[in-house]
C-alpha cells in the first residue's frame, strides 16, 4: 500500500485548481442506468471511487468511452442490461448501493450486494429499501446480498423519510424518475450534490420539482440524451481552505461557487482567516493567530458538514484555547483522534464531543489513515509537525481527492508518495 512522506511545518502558497465533485459524480452515474440514449458527462474527478463506479457500470452492461484526461465519459446501455451488482465491486465504495433504485425502476429486477465503504458508522441502508418499497420494490436479504423485484413499473406515492439521508434520497429520487404518477419526498436531504443530480436528471427531460426540503417527482416513460457538467467538490475546497489558514498560508482557490461553502467560510472568518470571494473563486489568508471556536456542529445542509469535521478538528488543535466539536451525523467519526494524539493533540472524546484543548505542539509521527475525510486531516496536521510524518494507507486519500499530492507540492508542502 501507499505511503505519504511529509516533511513539516510548511505554509501554502499559490493557486488550486478544484476538481469535480465525488458526491455529485456517483449518483449521477448511478442514475444513467435509466436512459436508453448515450448520455456525456463532463468534470469527473480522477479517483478510485469514480473509477470503481464506471467499472461497475461496465459490468451491468453499459458501454463506456471515457476522453483522454479521463474527465469525460460517454455512455451507452445495451437494450438488455444485467441486474447483478457483485460484492467483489460494491464492498469498496458504499454509494454503489445507488445502483438499486434505477434497476428496479427500469428492468424491475435487482440482485445488489449491501454496500462497503468508510467505516465511520451504522449508514443503514434501511431508508433506502424503505422508500423503493413504498414505490413498489418488493426485496428479501439473502447472503449479503438485497434480491428485488417489482411487478411491472413502479408507482409514484408520497414518502417521508424518518430521517434526512442522502443516500436514500438520491436513491429514491432516481427510481422515482420512471415511476407511474407523481412522487412527493418529505424531509429530504438538500446537499448541493443531490441538487445537481436533480438538475442533470431535468436536462435529460426528467420532471422534478424543490421545495425546501420536499421533493416532487412526475414520472416520464424515458430520458432523453443529456451532456452535462458535474459540479465542483465543496469539500475539496474546503479542504484547502483550512490548509491556508491553518500555515498562515495564501491561497487562490478556482473554480468553484464560493457559495456552496458559504457556512465553512463564515466559520474560518471567525476564526481569523481573511476571505474575499469572486465569481468562481476564493482568496484566503490564514491569520497569524487561530481564535478558538467554542462549540462547531455538524449539521445536514446547510450546516457545518461531517466531511469537513476532520479537518477543523486539525485548525482548532493549534487554536488559541479551548474547542468542542459536536459530530450529529456519523457515531464514528472520530477515529482520526487516535492518530493527531500521536502527533501531540490534546483531544478529549465524550460520546459524540471531542473536547479540544488548542495551542498543541505537533511532532511529526507515523501515522494510519483509518477514513477519507480522517486521512485528509492527518495531512493537514503533519503539514504543521515539526519533522517528519508518515502517512500509512493512503488508498482512503485516493478514493475522494484527486491526485492531492501533486496540488499540494505546487503550493509549498514538501510531501512524497512512496509506493509499495
């Protein structure tokens, strides 16, 4: 397995350029299950997630082209597609459930196997077999695996869902698009990805209608051929600006809509960072001093998100004084505490609240990445160690962020990867 060398403390410096969006680009895949017409998706990001995603694509059926840059793709399905989604390809990465929906929606048939992923928490998938039941999926769980059916075309109804979820709201959204009649969603999730899944399914002539947080689906009999471009990873962007105010850095990060982080940037102008933003860009310094935050909540959209908890645990690690963390969404998510108190962090867990004393003297360590969102934030912290730190099993790192280590050299981070 690959390893990450860092060589601390470093300070950012330059311009980033933003990749597509992982969380947008899957169940958008996912959702092209339904079309009988080519279908041209542009700005995917370079990462192992996508690629296991085409790759089973593939394996149903679809013929895929993918451009030179691997950043186009361009699908065609068969008229008689396979129905079995294999453990061997879902156990790596949990949103190879949203295969399901579309299916079910179209071939009335799934064999899929209950998916794998970051192990950072329950994540049923009971929602997801709740709300296509209701459209009409009848399943049992056999072996590991979800076998589905339905007789003839699902039909629309209204669903609300005990709890908001992403997964189960794509998921839902996308099986819905070919259902009889019309679908209402209650207390849907409302992440800019699943937006962007809505508005590439409209392009395609699918009937889907927002309000707050209930979504209307009028189901059509097909989609039409689309090209559409996948919006930018938030959380990447994120990302790096918590790496330009946790060095003091400078950064200029492109394109990407400043707004779809409008929550986190007010966050770090707490914190001291000086942000100005353009169109499709963001100007960030980091301040001499990190001010503490008292209590940071994760919250669903458009609060302070779980992806990007990691990483402002790493910021309030070298704050002046005292944090708390509060994580809403995952019961798993602090696996990444571990390995910071291994660096010098001075962290306490309480069930879901980690206590954060601030002002810590980071030394560079061994490390082991345990999650995406955790592997990430043990770069950040070995970014600000004194020394060196090596970053184990950086596939995590691989599965979400494209090529980071190459962004990050060309700001200033003296990082290596060591190949096994």
């Amino acid at each position: 397995m690959d390893k990450f060398l860092i060589n601390g403390p470093c300070r950012v410096k330059g311009k980033v350029l933003i990749s597509g969006s992982k969380n947008a680009s899957i169940p958008i895949l996912a959702s092209t299950l339904l079309f009988d017409k080519p279908v041209i998706i542009k700005n995917l990001p370079k990462v192992k997630d996508i690629n296991t995603m085409i790759v089973l694509l593939k394996s149903l059926g679809s013929k895929i082209i993918l451009s030179k840059d691997k950043k186009t793709i361009k699908i065609y399905n068969k008229k008689k597609m396979k129905t079995f989604a294999s453990y061997s390809l879902v156990k790596t990465m949990r949103g190879s459930i949203l295969v399901l929906g579309p299916l079910v929606a179209k071939y009335n048939r799934s064999k899929t196997s209950l998916p794998g992923g970051c192990l950072i928490g329950a994540r049923p998938v009971n929602y997801h077999l709740s709300a296509l039941k209701k459209l009409g999926m009848n399943y049992q769980l056999k072996d590991g695996y979800i076998l589905a059916k339905s007789k003839g075309q699902l039909k629309g109804t209204v669903i609300r869902f005990p709890r908001i979820s992403v997964g189960a709201t794509e998921n839902s959204i996308i099986a819905a698009c070919l259902a009889k009649g019309k679908t209402v969603l209650k207390n849907c999730a409302i992440e800019p990805e699943i937006k962007d899944l809505t508005n590439f399914l409209n392009s395609s002539g699918a009937k889907i209608k927002w309000l707050g947080r209930t979504c209307r689906i009028i189901g059509v009999k097909s989609l039409n051929s689309t090209e559409y471009s996948v919006m930018a990873d938030r959380i990447e962007a994120g990302t790096f600006c918590v790496a330009a105010t946790l060095t003091r850095g400078d950064l200029e990060i492109q394109n990407l809509n400043p707004k779809l982080i409008n929550t986190e940037l007010n966050l770090l102008k707490k914190i001291g960072a000086k942000i100005n933003i353009g169109k499709d860009k963001i100007f960030i310094k980091g301040p001499e001093m990190i001010k503490s935050v008292k209590n940071i909540n994760t919250k669903e959209w458009p609060g302070i998100s779980t992806d990007m908890q990691a990483q402002l645990m790493v910021l309030m690690c070298k704050a002046n004084g005292k944090s708390l963390i509060t994580e809403n969404i995952f019961e798993n998510r602090f696996m990444h505490v571990a390995e910071l108190q291994r660096l010098g962090a001075k962290i306490t867990i309480r069930n879901n609240k980690a206590l954060i004393e601030g002002k810590s003297k980071l030394i560079g360590a061994e490390l082991m990445s345990s999650d995406l969102r955790a592997s990430v934030a043990l770069v950040l912290a070995a970014m600000v160690s004194i020394g060196k730190s090596t970053i184990n099993r950086i596939y995590h790192l691989d599965r979400g962020y494209e090529k980071i280590e190459n962004k990050l050299k060309k700001i200033g981070v003296k990082i290596k990867r060591i190949k096994k």
